[in-house]
C-alpha cells in the first residue's frame, strides 16, 4: 500500500508538471493530437501506479519522451505554417455565402446533424442566418452571420460611445495581498490601506476581493461576517 | 530557443540512459552466464562444494545488483531469477546432478532473457 501512495504521489506531480506544459487550454479546445497525447500520459501514469511488478519507470520515461515530442512539436508548429498545417490540419469552410459545402463536410467526416447542433449552440436555429461557418481544426465551427443577422453594435448604428472598457487588476485575493499587481498597478502600501480605511475595514484580512482598474476605480467586496 | 533545446536534451538524456541501462544489463547478465557456466563444468566434476561455493558467490553479485535492477526490469523477470537461483542453491546441496543441470539451463536462459528485455533490436521495437 506504501509503494501505491509514493508511486501514486510522484506521478501525480509529474503528470501536474505535464499538463502544465502543455498550456492552458481545456480538453475541449484541444487539437486531436493533444487530445491523444492527454490521453496516453493519463493511461501510462495509470500503469504503473496500479501494477507494483512494472518499474516506475515504465511510466515516467515514455510521459516524459511524450511530453518533449509535444513540446518539440509546438516549438516547430510556431516556427513553421506548412509543419503547422501538417500536425493540426487546416480550418475548412463548410458554409460559404449560405451554401453549405457538402464536400467539404464529408471530407472532414461532419454531419448534418453535426452541423445544426454547432449552429444551434451559437444561437442560429436557421441556416439562412449563416453567410459563413467555418470548421475549426479544434472540431469548433465558428459562425459568421449576414450583417443583417449581426448583434447591433454602436459602429453600425454610427454611434460615437466613450471606450470606457477597462482591465480590472487583482490587489487582494481571499485577504491576501497580490504584491506584484499593487506596485504593477502603481499604488503602494499606504494608498492600500487608505482605501481600507475609507471602507471601515482595518485589515485586508478581512478583503474577499479588491480590484483596482486604470481609470483608479476600486471595487472591494469585504470578507462575509465583516461587512 | 529554451522550448527546443530543452525538450531535445531530456529526449537524448533519455535516449542515453534507455542505451546505457541496456548494455549495463547485457554485461551484467554475461557475468553471470560465465560464472554459471564454470559452476557446471565444476558441477560436472562431482566437485559439489566448489560449485555450491561458486553459485552462492554469483548469487551474492546477482543479489547485490537487485535494486537498481528492480527499477529497471520487470519485477516478475527477475523474481524469476530469483527462485531458480534459490532452487538452484538448494539442488546443489542435494548433489543432484540431473536437476542441478536443469535449473542451471533455465537460469541461463533466464539470463539470456532480461539481456533481450533490454537490446535494442527491430523484434522488441515491434
């Protein structure tokens, strides 16, 4: 049982600094090969975790081998389209001017049925709202719709609005205090508590969450039992 | 250039390490082939205490070499081993030169066996 635990405990680590690796995408914006890959390294730490008469390096050697080949991969997906084209595939138009390219969807194995579940999941219950949809090498199908079906935006009703958009930052998480982000953003301890201060609290203990954004504007929702 | 440098060092290192763990083994295990065969030519001789001593001292080597053994070859391989050297042991005692033949056949070739395990060769590839 011991051997399980520290085998269990040292592939979990391992495989953590995998999948770290590998980015930050979620298993369904993987592409295939990094789907398949995610797979293999979950079944190869499974091995020998489970089975005491294979060494631990029966797993730990082919996870790392699978693990540099990945990162080598993408090293050359950056530095090469064609390489690029080659591993991921290319993104394929299955709707183009409201004509559904039937061709296209065969050869890429995509199904009518396929198709409308995509569209509907984007909010399009009708192909004539499509000019566009294009099926990404992720299985994704992003959708282009007739201007006339677009979202209203202020540009198309020649609108000037303000851009008053702006990027809230981190300054205390759960009582504690994001240090980089605060001398980032270009305030210090002193305006910190100054801004506790002005909220009754006397600690940022007692802070769930304080963001600060460019325009100076903080947000601060204290810590429940403390409002 | 860290994202191709690094992943190609550790694919070497490990390429490295797979080679070496595999000539290591082949060595190893061709020390024993020897020392098993001079305990049957010895075994042959009717000399049963020598080749008790000489099959105890290649056992000692074989034991001596278990743990780094048993994180680079299959366990069951090499418990195996294990107990045709044992029963070899106990055979030896007996002086009985028919079954001491035997079991000295079958752990040379289970010798002969955790080499293959590790070479590199076009059958263990596919």
């Amino acid at each position: 049982m011991t051997t399980a635990f520290f085998r269990t405990v040292i592939l979990y680590f391992i495989l953590i600094i995998g999948l770290r690796l590998m980015g930050k995408r979620q298993i369904g914006e993987l592409e295939p090969s990094e789907l398949v890959l995610t797979l293999i390294i979950s079944d190869l730490a499974a091995v020998p975790m489970q089975d005491f008469g294979i060494p631990l390096l029966y797993g730990i050697f082919p996870i790392m081998t699978l693990l540099c080949l990945s990162m080598l991969m993408s090293w050359f997906n950056l530095k090469s389209v064609r390489f690029r084209g080659w591993v991921c595939g290319h993104p394929t138009v299955i709707i183009r001017e409201g004509k559904v390219l039937q061709q296209n969807m065969a050869r890429n194995r995509f199904t009518v049925d396929e198709l409308y579940e995509q569209l509907r999941c984007q909010g399009y219950s009708d192909l004539s709202a499509v000019k566009y949809a294009i099926l990404e090498t992720s299985g994704q199908v992003s959708v282009l719709p007739y201007t006339k079906e677009s979202p209203v935006t202020p540009q198309v009703l020649n609108q000037n609005v303000q851009d008053n958009v702006t990027l809230p930052i981190l300054l205390i998480n759960d009582g504690h205090i994001m240090s980089e982000n605060l001398s980032g953003s270009g305030y210090d301890r002193n305006w910190l508590d100054r801004q506790l201060k002005d909220r009754r609290l006397t600690s940022p203990k007692q802070v769930f969450l304080m963001t600060v954004d460019e325009s100076g504007s903080v947000v601060c929702v204290a810590k429940e039992g403390n409002a | 250039m860290k994202a191709l440098y690094i992943p190609t060092a550790l694919l070497i290192a490990i390429m490295v390490f797979s080679l070496w763990v595999g000539r290591y083994v082949e060595q190893r295990t061709d020390d024993w082939i020897s020392l098993l065969e001079q305990v049957e030519e010895t075994a042959a001789g009717e000399n049963w205490t020598e080749a008790g001593e000489r099959l105890r001292a290649a056992y000692e080597d074989w034991d001596a070499n278990q743990e780094f053994f048993h994180t680079i070859l299959e366990h069951d391989e090499l418990d195996e081993a294990e107990s045709l050297f044992a029963g070899a042991l106990a055979v030896c005692e007996q002086e009985d030169d028919g079954e001491f033949h035997v079991l000295l056949a079958q752990l040379t070739k289970q010798m002969h066996v955790l080499a293959e395990t590790q070479s590199v060769s076009v059958k263990n590839i596919l």
